[in-house]
C-alpha cells in the first residue's frame, strides 16, 4: 500500500491517476459496469472530483398546498435536502439520484456550505444552475449541464446515506468516487485497495511506456513488452 489513509490516498488520485485508468483495472476485474451515465460531465473541464460517496436519494413531488401529505418529509420545503447537505463530511462527494432530468439538484448555495464542510465535490442525475457562482467557488460539480429549474416546488430528497442506483450502477455510502473530463467511476469498498494499487502501477506504467513510444518503439513492442497500451 502506498497510502495510510483517505487523504494520503486521495492526494495519489489526484496527482496520478484518471477515471480511464481506473476503469480499465475495474474491467479486468470483471466490475463491467461501473461508470455512471457519460451525459454526467463536469462543469469545467479542469474539474476533478474523488472522495467517498454520501449518497442521496431524491423523489419527484408536486407542490400542492391544498392536498397535505401524509408523509411528514413530504412537507419540508427540500424533503431532507438541507439535512444531507449539512451532515457532509470532508472528503465526501454528494451523490444524488431518483428524480426525473427536469429540474435542478445542485447550486451555488449548496456548494458554498459543501466547501465549508470539506467536501470533495457533487454528483447530480440531473441538472445544476447557478453555473457562475460554481465555477467562481471551483467546486467540483459534475451534472447533465445547466438549467435554472428548481427542485423546490418539483422534488425533495427522501433520505439520505443509503445505497442507491443509477442506471444500473450501485453506489453505497462509502464507495469511492473519482470524476474528470472523461466521466465518473464508482470504486466499491471492498475492492478498492486493490482497484487503486492496480491502478496505480498502470498509471506509472504508461509513463514509461509512454517513454519508449517517444523514443521510437513501436506501439506493438511497446505492448508486448510492458502489457500496457
């Protein structure tokens, strides 16, 4: 191991690795299906984004003050939104799912109390807005894109720091979350000691293969030499 914990770990993430690297040794490990939807794109491409999942779930609703719910979450402004936001902890990433593409899941104020709390990031199946104010605080916030639709009057989150789904992809609280311009991969715990060693060495790998590619050799040598391509 090259690391001692989370921010040991992270800090070779961020200085070595990639999601194209670490999905490529999830793929010899037989973790085929590990990248979240690709129309999940940062909102400047220098962002970069890796941290544990604090996973949020969010539900479509319709504002309708003549017919009360029963359900005492229901009739919170943002459902639990405001308490899964303030119970970030650093190096978390906020990784939502569950509502239709039809309204924004994160913003500027959302990201000022993340970066307050230490957090890594946000990873919305949805839209984000207030663009501006995000890239100003250069949190790392991954989205379909931009649009100002709220999701007060449209959706509220039903709970939050527990396992969740998107697009066939299973993320629980704790997996590990690397995101860049080339999407985001879900490292699950269990494996991720592993996941990251391996990647480590490829990363350090393709440098050298990289080398020899410079220095004339040929991209089948190269290959059948180092394993690497």
């Amino acid at each position: 191991m090259n690391w001692h914990n989370d921010d040991e770990l992270f800090e070779i993430v961020r200085n070595e690795l990639y999601t194209a690297v670490i999905g490529d040794i999830m793929d010899k490990m037989g973790l085929l299906h590990q990248f979240l939807p690709p129309k999940l794109q940062p909102l400047h491409p220098d962002m970069f984004v890796v941290g544990r999942a604090m996973t949020v779930l969010e539900a479509d609703t319709l504002e309708c003050q003549n017919y009360p719910s029963n359900n005492p979450i229901l009739q919170k402004p943002f459902g639990l939104m405001l308490e899964a936001l303030d119970d970030l902890k650093k190096n978390e990433v906020y990784i939502c799912t569950g509502a239709s593409p039809s309204y924004a899941l994160w913003g500027e104020l959302m990201s000022t109390r993340a970066q307050i709390l230490g957090a890594a990031g946000a990873v919305v199946n949805g839209y984000s807005r207030d663009t501006r104010g995000i890239l100003k605080l250069n949190f790392p916030s991954f989205s379909y894109g931009n649009y100002a639709q709220d999701q007060a009057p449209r959706g509220k989150v039903i709970d939050f720091r527990i396992p969740i789904e998107m697009e066939g992809v299973k993320i629980n609280p704790g997996d590990i979350i690397v995101g860049d311009i080339d999407g985001v991969c879900v490292v699950p715990q269990e494996v991720e000691v592993e996941v990251m060693t391996k990647a480590i060495e490829k990363a350090r790998g393709e440098k050298m293969v990289q080398v020899k590619i410079l220095e004339g050799m040929s991209a089948k040598d190269a290959f059948d030499q180092y394993g690497i391509m």
